[in-house]
C-alpha cells in the first residue's frame, strides 16, 4: 500500500507564487514516475508535471516556464511562479509505479487564483 501525502495549496493573487509538496510512503518501487495533475473538463485529471525517478521530465504547454517540478526521494515539489486565474483548480499528487502500472493518488490540495 501507498500513501500520499500533499501540502501547499492555497488562495494567492495572480503574478504570485505556491508551492505544493506530497511525500509517498509505504511500498514505493524504485522505478515510478511522480507528478502533479489537476481537474479538467469532464473530471478528467490532466498532467501538469511528471518527473521520472530517473529523472525525465514533462510539462504541460500551459505550465511550461512557469512552474518547476522536482523531486527529493520520495517527496515531489511544484514550484508554481507566476499563476494565472486559469491555475485555480485542485491539484493531485499522483505516484505511477512502473513494474505493476498501478497509479496512487493523494486526496488533492486545492489552488485559488484570484485577478
């Protein structure tokens, strides 16, 4: 079994910062991708960065430049800078462990951005 547990959310201006932090315990395989996704249309949950324990990294289109996903072990961070109106959402830490493709989930923290 897998825990995620995450921190950071909260209500900023626009042109401000956050920064969200989940750390994994329990059964973590050495090979696994965590990330962060958030809430779209349809209750889909999009990727907004993923970092590969070997280290590749993914940003959305949407994030690129502005926010900064690293990863300390088994605590993965995301730096957000410069957030916009359309980053209100809730945001998930998600652990992908490679061998058995079983994705965990933490409970979400939520982010405000207001103009």
């Amino acid at each position: 079994q897998v825990q995620l547990v995450e921190s950071g959310g909260g209500s900023v201006q626009a042109g401000e910062s956050l920064r969200l932090s989940c750390t994994a315990s329990g059964n973590i395989f050495s090979a696994n991708t965590m990330g962060w996704f958030r809430q779209g249309p349809n209750n889909q949950r999009w990727y907004v960065a993923t970092l590969w324990s070997e280290g590749t990294l993914n940003y959305a289109e949407s994030v690129r430049g502005r926010f900064t996903i690293t990863r300390d072990k088994n605590t993965v961070h995301l730096q957000m800078n410069n957030l916009k109106p359309e980053d209100t959402n809730v945001y998930y830490c998600n652990l992908l462990v490679h061998s058995s493709r079983t994705n965990y989930w933490g409970e979400g923290t939520r982010v405000a951005v207001s103009s």
